[in-house]
C-alpha cells in the first residue's frame, strides 16, 4: 500500500544527504587549497560558510518533513486497516480438551430379580380341595400353601397295602415249604446212609442202593429251590413296600408345602380346579429378601469392577433415595456380540420396598487406570463425513478434525481417537466452523469434568 510514494521520498532524501556531502567536501578542499589555481585561490569567509550550513539544515528539515510525515501516515493508516480487519474477525470461546476424572460413576440399567424364585406344580392327582395361601403372602418353609383331593390315591394306597400283606403270606409259605423240605432231605439222608451200610455188606442188592442215593440228591435239589422261592417271595415283599411307600409319598403330596422362606408371587389356580402330576402350576414363590440385578459392563470399564465392589441403586419410583448393593461375582468374560461383561449386584432388601421385576439404575463408582478425554457435546460437529471437532491453531486458524465418539454422557462425551490432550477447540462452533477460517479466540473454563 502507497509503495510508489515510499520509494519516491526515500530517493529525495538520499539525494539532499549526497548534495550535503559534496558541499562539505568541497569546503574542505578549498581550506586546504586544493581547489582553483595554486596561486590565487578562494578562501571562503564566515558569512559563506554559515549560509552554506543553513542551507544544509534547510534542505535536511524539507527532507524530513517530505519524507517522514508521509511515512507515518502510511504506518497509521496500515494499523488503522489492520485493527478494522481485526474488528471483523467473530470472536468465539475456545477450550482445551482434558480428561475426565479418575473416579466414574459408571450408570448401567438393570432389572431387579429374586436371588432365589421357583414354581409350585402339583404332585399328586386330583381335584384342589382347598387354598390356604393367596398372592402377595409372605410364608415360611414348610409352611401348608394348598391342600389335594386325590380319592383315586387312596385307593391304589388299600391296594398297596394287600399286596404286601399277599407278599408276607407267600414268603410265609415258602419258609414252611422250606422247612419240610428241609426234613424230607434229612428222611432221605439217613434212608441213603443205612442202605449204603447195608449194600457193602451184601445184605441188599446195588440197585436198591442207588434209588435211595439219588432220593437224597433230590431232597437236597428240592431245599435249594425252596429257599431261593424264599428270596423272590423277599423281593416281593420288599417291591410291595416300596410301591406303598411311594403312593404313601404321593398321598402326602396332597398338601402341598413351601420350600423355602418367600412370598408368593403367582397364584394360578382356584378351589375345585383338577390339577396333574407335574404340569399344573400351583403357585409362584419368590425369596425377596435379598434381590439381585445383572448389568453389562463395557468393555473399557471391565478390568475395574470386582466382586466385593460396593454400588448404588437409584429407581424412578424412589426419587432422592439410593439403595446400597455390592458386586457379587463377574462373568470374568466379555459377550463377543456386545463386547460387555455381565456383573450381578446384590441388594439387600429387609424392608420389602423392592420388588422383583423393578426397572433400576445401577452405579458403579470406580477408578479408572486411563481415564478417557471428554468435550461438551456441543463442541462436537456432526456432519455426513462423521464426528469433528473444530481445532483452532495458535494463530487463529480453524481445522476440522475427525474424531472417534467414545460413550455419550448427553452433556458429553469421551473421544476416543483423532485429538489429543491439551487440544485447543471451539468451544461451541455453530455453523460458522470452516476448515480455514480465522477467529479471534477467547478462552473459556476449560474441559468439562
């Protein structure tokens, strides 16, 4: 700007300062007579000397005032253009990008469930004769919860029970049978030994001899049968008891017992309903003094969380109020489909405000090894090309910058590849952030927390 004028004074300038020193050299070579003829030469007076020195300072002075004053109005106006464009550049608050603190309050969603929850199905066959526990009771184990008309039970138990006494009987006559065969075999033996004695005497004949040889082998035969009949009618007998004290089992299954302290979650049948063994659904029993909840753990946060972990519980209906829990024990693996890790938490729950089915918010508090780097999530630009954040350079120039998004805390949200930290971005960059546009950067608090 204004360069032609520059050059121009700085030429005339230069042209006085040589005119002043040729002036000056000419004075000199006159004082030392080295100018005009060696015989007369010029010897300047007083008067001479102080014109030639004013002119001098004249034409400094028209020199300076020529060239300077034009010089600074130059430089004024320049700075005055300058501060005008620095005027119109947008002023916008800028941040740095920082970590998030090392203690997170991990929040994941879960649904309360009993730690201990079964179904009732009827055992034995027959028509409900009576309910003697109703939905929402609280009971104790063993407590009586329904009792069974079961006529037909009854019946096959009267069964039962003759058959065994038929079994005792035939075990009772196979013992008799036992013990007369037991004294034929002892009739045969001595009949065989006399006629042995008397056969090697000469007095009966060989063959009168074998007969009665071969009735004792006969009576020992017959005493082995019998006792092994005694063993079958045993196992008779021990087959009939067994089937008795099962139909005896099933008639006790007419009342129908809770197997464990809880409350009764489900009632599904009414007085007079016929119920089948193994396929009718009594009752619901649930133990709802300790309730548990399983949460997936991301995978970044995996490695902190323990089984002894203390954690908190926070539900809609409960508004302000946080109920304390604990981990209980970790899957110590991580689901290939959602690359989370499924934790139980345990509550206690005494009171029995909770109750099983509960939508609740569980909060891990832990301490992070790397904690992640976060901005507002107003800093974030989303555009078709994916997430940006604009990056402002220590000159006031603007670059967008793709970044990968990390977990979204809504106010927030973790960045996890694509800046670094201490990064200085727009703290809200609106639809002015183009990549190469200066600002005016004004500082702000900083990174959110």
């Amino acid at each position: 700007m204004n360069g032609p004028e520059t050059a121009k004074s700085d030429s005339a300038e230069q042209q006085l300062r040589r005119q002043v020193e040729d002036l000056k050299r000419q004075l000199r070579e006159r004082e030392e007579g080295r100018s005009g003829p060696p015989i007369q030469r010029w010897h300047p007076s007083g008067i001479t000397i102080s014109a030639l020195l004013l002119g001098a300072v004249v034409l400094l002075v028209a020199a300076f005032f020529g060239g300077y004053i034009p010089f600074q109005r130059r430089e004024a106006s320049v700075l005055a253009d300058v501060q005008q464009r620095e005027k119109s550049l947008p002023r916008m608050e800028v941040m740095r990008v920082g970590r998030s603190s090392i203690h997170s309050d991990l929040t994941l969603p879960g649904t309360l469930q009993a730690v201990t929850e079964a179904p009732i199905l009827a055992r034995a066959d027959g028509y409900l004769k009576s309910r003697l526990v109703d939905l929402g009771d609280r009971v104790r184990a063993g407590q009586p919860l329904a009792e069974i008309d079961a006529p037909e039970v009854d019946q096959q138990i009267r069964q039962s029970e003759a058959a065994v006494e038929q079994a005792r009987a035939a075990l009772e006559q196979a013992q008799a049978s036992l013990e007369q065969g037991k004294a034929n075999r002892e009739l045969a033996r001595v009949t065989a030994e006399r006629w042995k004695t008397l056969a090697a005497e000469g007095v009966v004949s060989q063959q009168e001899n074998d007969q009665n040889q071969a009735q004792l082998a006969s009576q020992n035969a017959n005493v082995q049968a019998l006792e092994k009949a005694i063993s079958a009618q045993r196992s008779n007998v021990a087959a009939s008891q067994a089937n008795l004290a099962r139909l005896q089992d099933v008639q006790g299954y007419r009342v129908v017992k809770a197997p464990f302290d809880g409350m009764i979650t489900l009632r599904n049948v009414d007085v007079g309903a016929l119920v089948s063994t193994g396929t009718t659904l009594l009752y619901r029993i649930a133990q709802t003094e300790t309730l548990r909840t399983y949460v997936n753990v991301p995978q970044d946060d995996a490695n902190s969380i323990h089984a002894g972990q203390p954690a908190q519980l926070t539900l809609s209906n409960f508004p302000g109020r946080r109920f304390p829990g604990a981990v209980a024990r970790t899957a110590n693996a991580l689901d290939p489909a959602s690359r989370t890790m499924l934790v139980e938490v345990d509550v206690p729950n005494p009171s029995g405000v909770l109750f099983p089915g509960m939508y609740a918010e569980v909060e891990l508090g832990n301490a992070r090894v790397n904690p992640p780097l976060v901005v507002p999530a107003q800093a974030l630009i989303i555009r078709s090309d994916g997430a940006q954040l604009a990056v402002v350079q220590p000159d006031g120039i603007v670059h967008l910058r793709k970044v990968a998004i990390g977990r979204d805390y809504g106010d927030r949200v973790e960045i996890v590849q694509g800046v670094e930290e201490g990064t200085t971005i727009l703290a809200a960059p609106g639809e002015i952030a183009q990549d190469g546009v200066k600002i005016i950067p004004v500082s702000s608090a900083g990174a959110q927390r």
